[in-house]
C-alpha cells in the first residue's frame, strides 16, 4: 500500500492562529518532512478558495501555487491536488499550468481532478454554478484537451463547454503522455465512466461498504469501454485521528473540536462527530487492521489527512513509524 499526505493550507482551519508570513514555513516543512522520509509517496493540497466547513474568511492558499512551489523545495514526493476543480482554469491553461509545475518537479506531478462541488465559492468567484450534469460534462471535455496536449503538443476541441483551437503547449510535460489522472468523485453514471476511459487512478468513498459498491460499477464500466480494471488504482482520502492508546485518541478528538470552536464554534462539535466515526480512528493497532481490510477490498493508495498537523506532528509519526510498515 501506498501513501499520501495533505498539507495544511488553510482550508479546513488548519492554518488557524499562525501568523500568515508563517504560513510557508509550516507547509514547505512538512513538505520536507515527507519528502526525507520514506513512509509518503506523495503530498497533497485541496483546490479550494473558501473555507470550511463554512466561508469563514480563513486563510485558504491557492492549489496550484503550492504545487509549483513544492515542485522546487523539494526532490523526492509526488505532487496532487485531490482535486482540481475543472471549471476553476480554462482546461488548456491548466495543462499548461501542470506541465510548468511537471517541469519544475522534474517529472512529479499528479493531476487529481473533478467537476468540483463547492457552491458558495463557485458563485463568490463569478463561475455561476452550472449543474451537476453540466459540471461533469466540462471535466470530459476538459479531459480530453489534457490528453491532446500533453501527447501532441497542440489542441482542438469544439465542445458544448469548451472551445479550443490549436492550443500549443512546447515543452511537453518530462511524463510521457503527461500528469496521471486521478478522477475524483464517486457519481456512478458519469464520473465513474470518464474514469474508465481515462484514469490511471480513482478516488472516491473509503468507508469499506461504499468502496467495495463503487469499485464494482468501476468494473462494469471499464468491461464496457473496454478497459483493464486492474490498470485503475483505486484510492481514498482519510481522516486519520491516531493516538498510542484509546485515551490519547479521545484527547486528540477533544483537541480537534477545541480547535474549531475558535472559529467555527457552532460547527465544532459536528465536525469531531464526524472524524470520530471515520474508519482510521484509533490506535496504531487498531487503524492497521482497518486498512489491511481496506487492502482486501482493493483500496491501495491512501491520502491521509492529519488536522493537528501544522500544530503538533506527533500523530504523523506515530503513523509513520507505527501504521506504515505493517502494510509494506
């Protein structure tokens, strides 16, 4: 099994209470912290521009700078956004967002992407906030200018959403056929197709029940376009609460919903509800077992996210040293 770790940028007020000229400190050192370890295959950020769990003003860095400059302070780890919003950049811009980055890393970026959720800051940002049918028509169309350009250099497309014509892009990215893509989403007439047809890896529901159901319409849309399943990595996020003992673990949760309350207060204890009932909650023992079930049912890649990361990295190593090796 592989894995993959969030860095803190603000979104899920996890910047909170850290002067902004420390921000880059943080976040570029955990991002080394990963990179001169071996337990992180790769490191990832959210593509977000509001806060949650609700537009608070809150410091949320931008996906793509971070990208870029992770790409230069670093020499080991992958790159991901888990995910992109397709809509947020013109598709051809972003692959050549992507390529300059895949440039910079040396041939390290991943491309995480979607069609993108989030209402309030699509609308805040002057996106309007097309449909669901209509956002994932725009991460196909987007999907297929990426291929275009990261195989031929140059792009044609006369879509319902997005109108390209000879879009050039010199030099290619250092990966063959560019960035990998992970489709994001878990839609299972639409997303679930587009990835079929052209991911290299899925991300979608990691709770046991949810991720065997998923990868089973996976595999009948990859027989139907005739596609290889096991060519497909499938991947999940996960909220990791970790502590040596049951008491730590209960404290670390106390810390969390603390935490929030100094910006969120009547959310707090909704959001330590719902990372108490995830299933990597607990001691090392106990989150080992859950991810060797999660193994069984093909879940491979894990992209873990740790909230007292910016503050306190105890809970990272603690995973690092205790979680890692029982699934290598």
């Amino acid at each position: 099994m592989r894995f993959g770790l969030f860095i803190p940028q603000g979104w899920r007020q996890d910047l909170t209470g850290i002067e902004p000229r420390e921000h880059w400190a943080v976040m570029n050192g955990l991002a080394q912290h990963a990179d001169a370890g071996t337990a992180f295959d790769s490191i990832w950020v959210y593509d977000h521009f509001h806060a949650v769990p609700e537009p608070n003003g809150e410091a949320t860095h931008e996906a793509w700078s971070l990208i870029s400059a992770f790409a230069a302070s670093t020499s080991r780890v992958r790159l991901g956004q888990m995910c992109t919003c397709m809509a947020y950049r013109n598709p051809a811009y972003l692959a050549k967002v992507a390529t300059t980055a895949d440039v910079i890393s040396g041939g390290r970026v991943e491309m995480g992407i979607g069609a993108g959720w989030y209402e309030h800051e699509w609308r805040a940002y002057g996106y309007g906030f097309p449909t669901a049918g209509e956002r994932l028509a725009m991460l196909d169309e987007g999907v297929q200018i990426f291929r275009q350009m990261w195989t031929e250099g140059v792009a044609t497309l006369d879509g319902t959403h997005y109108q390209v014509s000879g879009a050039q892009l010199s030099p290619l990215p250092l990966q063959a056929g560019g960035p990998p893509l992970w489709i994001a989403g878990g839609g299972e007439k639409k997303t679930l197709r587009i990835a079929a047809q052209h991911a290299q890896y899925t991300n979608f529901d990691g709770t046991p029940e949810t991720f065997a159901a998923k990868s089973a319409v996976l595999a009948e849309h990859c027989a139907a376009v005739g596609r290889d399943f096991a060519e497909i990595t499938r991947s999940a996020n996960y909220n990791v609460v970790i502590g040596a003992t049951t008491a730590d673990v209960e404290d670390k949760l106390a810390w969390i919903e603390e935490h929030y309350a100094r910006t969120v207060p009547e959310r707090a204890a909704g959001v330590a509800a719902d990372l108490r009932r995830g299933p990597l909650v607990g001691t090392p023992e106990q989150v080992v077992a859950k991810l060797h079930e999660l193994e069984a049912l093909g879940m491979t890649y894990a992209i873990t996210y740790f909230a007292d990361a910016a503050y306190d990295r105890s809970s990272i190593e603690l995973f690092e040293h205790e979680v890692v090796p029982a699934l290598r």
